[in-house]
C-alpha cells in the first residue's frame, strides 16, 4: 500500500504526519517502528495520524503512535504540527480548530504569525489518575533509584510525567538517569521525565526523555508538566518561557483547575510516499 505522508516538526521534535481521511490507512506497531528508523526508515520521533471523528462535536480524531510503536495519550508539539498540517492541506478552512484525542477534547489555534495555540487542558494531579504510586498528591515525591533517593513531581498532561529541578540542564544525568525513572515501578504505564532549571520565577531550561522515544529536542506535553510543577512548588510564575533544545515555548497556567495554554512554532519539512 503506497501511503503519502508530510515530515514535520515542533522545535526539532520531528513528526511523520499521515491523513487517513482521503486516504485508507491502517497502521500497526511493526509498521510505526519501521518507519520511524532513521536509516532504512524515514525517521521520526512520534507518528500523527489525521482520522475522521468519532463525535459530531470533534473536527478530527488525532492519534499519536512513538517510535517503538506505542499508542499514547496526548504530545503537545505534535498537536501543533497537526493543526498546521489540517489546514495548510485545506482539510479544515478555520483556524480554530477542535480535535478528539485518547485523553479527550484539544482546541487548537493557529495565530496570523503561524503560531499555534493548544488549549493543553487542566492538568491531573491526583496520584492514581497519573498513574503514580503514593498516598496522597504532594507537589514533590521521593523515589529510590540505585539506592538514592530522588525528588520529583509527578503530573500527567493526558500522558504522564515526573519533573526533577536540576542546577544545570547541560549537565544532567538525562541518559543515565531518564530510562530508570521512565520505567520505574511507581509509574505504572511508564513515564515521561523532565530535568528542569530554573532560571528566574519567569524562564526555565528543559530535557525531557520521552516515554518510548528518548530524549527528544522538545516535548510540548513535557514543558507544561514541567510549568505546572514549578508552580506547584512556588518556583514559577504563570506565564513561563520555556527554552528546550529545539527552541522556545510559552507556558501558561493560572493554577489548580484551569487549562495549560501551550503556545509555539510547527513546520513542514518534506512530502513523500512510502509502501506500509
């Protein structure tokens, strides 16, 4: 089956997107992590895949596939590239544009200067809707890792997360120390982990390994988790620039309750057509 497809990305975390409204597209796990090879593939840190809703109030259905060829919940970069790509293909005429996820309703809005706005929702905080292992909600755990303890916040954007503050983004131990935490046994569906520097109570530094992927040069889902337990713990503002590898991001959030506004950049790369 010929399949056409666009590379995309958010701040350098790269995307392939595929429209399966005006093509029949199917995809499986061994498909996803094919492709995603960035030697006998086309490379991509997460599949997007554009489908008709499945509710009369919804203007897509949009699912998220990870280089390992896991379905996840919600990817924020990705949400931006996927409002771009619906209307720069003249699929929607709006900018305002509603679409169904696994975890529900997302309002994405693209702005004159081609920004994307994502109404991100309000954040989970309660343990088990993470999911995360403890007896109460707190605004900093401790878990052990190779008989240390560390400190983290844990939050779920749709996906889940454990943020740690780090004195230095360059210097932390992302490769060592994000696979022990995304697979620990206190995240049941595994995790999402940010090393996050403070800056000033209005800018923050952020690595982010992601769940299935690695680290990756942005994680949308990842700067809001990353806001939203700065603030928890009175380090942060409520609106915050967060710089990433890839580039920049604004967060804001107004506090327990209300939605994560997620605001920056999406581009095309290249089209192509590829046999599944």
């Amino acid at each position: 089956m010929l399949v056409r497809f666009t590379k995309m990305h958010g701040l350098g975390n790269d995307f392939v997107v595929i429209d399966a409204i005006s093509q029949r597209v199917r995809v499986n796990a061994d498909q996803v992590r094919r492709l995603s090879d960035r030697h006998c593939g086309i490379g991509f840190d997460q599949l997007l895949l554009v489908e008709p809703p499945t509710r009369p109030d919804m203007d897509f259905r949009y699912r998220i596939f990870n280089a390992d060829g896991s379905e996840v919940e919600h990817c924020g970069n990705g949400a931006r590239c996927f409002a771009r790509f619906v209307r720069d293909k003249r699929l929607i005429m709006r900018d305002r544009i509603s679409v169904e996820t696994a975890r529900g309703k997302a309002v994405l809005q693209i702005r004159p200067d081609l920004q994307v706005e994502v109404d991100m929702g309000a954040p989970e905080l309660e343990p088990s809707a993470i999911p995360f292992q403890a007896t109460a909600q707190a605004p900093v755990y401790s878990l052990e890792v190779d008989n240390q303890l560390v400190e983290l916040g844990a939050v779920s954007m749709g996906n889940p997360h454990g943020v740690l503050v780090v004195d230095s983004a360059d210097l932390a131990p992302v490769a060592e120390l994000g696979p022990k935490l995304e697979s620990h046994a206190l995240f049941p569906n595994r995790a999402n982990i940010g090393f996050m520097e403070v800056i000033s109570p209005r800018e923050i530094r952020l690595r982010v390994f992601e769940r299935g992927a690695g680290e990756t040069q942005a994680c949308g889902t990842g700067a809001c988790a990353a806001v939203v337990s700065g603030r928890l713990r009175g380090l942060l503002d409520e609106t915050v620039q967060v710089h990433l590898p890839g580039g920049d991001l604004e967060i804001s959030w107004a506090g327990e309750g209300a939605p994560v506004i997620m605001t920056g950049p999406a581009a095309t790369v290249f089209e192509g057509q590829i046999y599944l």
